[in-house]
C-alpha cells in the first residue's frame, strides 16, 4: 500500500499535513508518536472512515483518491479501535462471528428458514470461527457475553472479529494499551503469529515502545500531523527528530 501526499483538516484544523509512506505487504508497520499526533486519523482515512482533502491510497494496484469503509472491507482489509467497538449485549462467539458477515451469500429467506446454502454456509463459517477461537484461546468464554468479560479479553475477542474476515491487511489501534503485563506478552505474540503464519500485513499504532520495537519491520513517526520518521525500528531509535519529539511535552488527544 502507498500512501501519498494526505492531507486532511477538520474546519480548518490541520489533522494530517503531507503524509507519504509506503507499507510493505507481509509487514508489520508501526505508527508511532506522540497524544495527538494524527495517528488514529491516520488508519480512518486508509480504511475510508475519513476522506482527506488532498492525497491517495494505491492498494493491490488500485489507486484511490477516496477510500470507502465497505470497499476497503471487501478489498480485505480490516480494522480494531481505540475503543473496543463490540456488540455488548452477544457472546463472544456471536461478536467473532459478525466478522464473517461479507463472506455470506445466503438470502435473508433462506438464513430465516435455515434452507438452501444457509445450513452449508452457517457450518462453514462457525467452523472458521472455532478456529479463530482456539487460536486466540477463547474456549472458556466462547458462549459469555462480552460485556462482562475484562478490558484484556474484549480486545482479544475484537481481534478475533477482525480475523474472522481472513484479511490481507490489519489494521490495529492501540491493541495492547490498558493491558497488565501478560496480556500484553499474549497479545504481541498472536500479532506476531498473525504475521508469520497467516500472511498478514499489519499496521498498528502503540504507545509501548517495548513491544513497537521488538515486533515491527518498519516504523512510522507523527508529530503534529507531520512524518518525522521513517524506517527500521533501529533506525528509529537514532533519529534525533523522534528523540526530540518524544522528549517534548505530550500536546493531548
């Protein structure tokens, strides 16, 4: 995916100025920096949820001046947020299982009478989604409701739902944050497995250092809305721009 030239304001504030950068497929990107940076902006406008005022997305070959939610889904790409953006009220299994809903031909007569490839369909899918389940180790609280599961656990369950789409392109924000130290160990590693052995490209936006620089490939600096850093994880550690940056005083959300 290349990302060229975005710009993008809210009623005259800068967001995002003159961001261009190229994430490699097979990947783990990191987009980095500081509390208001323009990361988050940054995700909503490659997966369509903002449209900026100038710039484009090329993607498998396709370039886009705007990138569209449901044409970005269909194109494989997916997305988890900030805050955790489950169904409350529906299990874990049924939250995994909403992540299949592009995959289902059936009609809505044929899925309310349980005929035709309804029946097919629905085996198929709960087969792909049992194996999501086991992957991520959510056997136990596969038939709870998520809201009552712990913050650690319902983000688990929402990379599940975002897996469950089987994407060419993940996209995670802030994945590990509110996370006790083996959450977080778990979660880096299903990051980690997701990349190597499903084939996925993974863009995600973490503050924890820690963990940014042990797993990603190439890494992404905001400050300001502005890039000032690009490159390997080691190569970031010695720009003194992002040095500066994060020595500075956080500028808020």
């Amino acid at each position: 995916m290349v990302i060229e030239s975005i710009d993008l304001s809210f009623g005259g504030a800068k967001a995002i100025t003159d961001i261009s950068f190229t994430v490699y497929e097979g990947e783990i990107c990191a987009v980095i920096g500081p509390n208001g940076a323009g990361k988050s902006s940054m995700l909503n406008v490659i997966n369509g949820v903002y449209t900026p005022q100038q710039g484009s997305i090329t993607y498998e070959g396709k370039k886009f001046a705007k990138m569209r939610p449901h044409s970005a889904a269909v194109m494989g790409i997916a997305r988890t947020f900030q805050n955790i953006a489950l169904f409350s009220g529906m299990t874990t299994v049924e939250n995994i299982m909403t992540g299949r809903n592009l995959m289902m031909k059936s009609t809505f007569i044929e899925n309310a009478l349980g005929i035709g490839r309804s029946r097919r369909e629905e085996l198929r899918h709960r087969e792909a989604v049992e194996e999501i389940i086991e992957f991520l180790g959510l056997q136990a609280i596969r038939k709870i409701p998520v809201s009552s599961l712990s913050y650690g656990l319902q983000k688990r369950v929402e990379l599940g739902r975002a897996l469950a789409s089987e994407p060419k392109m993940l996209l995670l924000d802030e994945p590990i944050a509110g996370m006790n130290l083996d959450e977080k160990l778990d979660m880096a590693c299903f990051i980690q497995e997701i990349n190597r052995n499903r084939g996925t490209t993974i863009v995600l936006i973490e503050h924890d250092m820690g963990v940014v620089m042990d797993i990603s490939d190439h890494v992404i600096v905001m400050d300001y809305g502005k890039k000032i850093g690009d490159g390997t994880p080691e190569e970031i550690k010695n720009n003194q721009d992002v040095i500066d940056a994060y020595l500075g005083v956080s500028h808020g959300d």
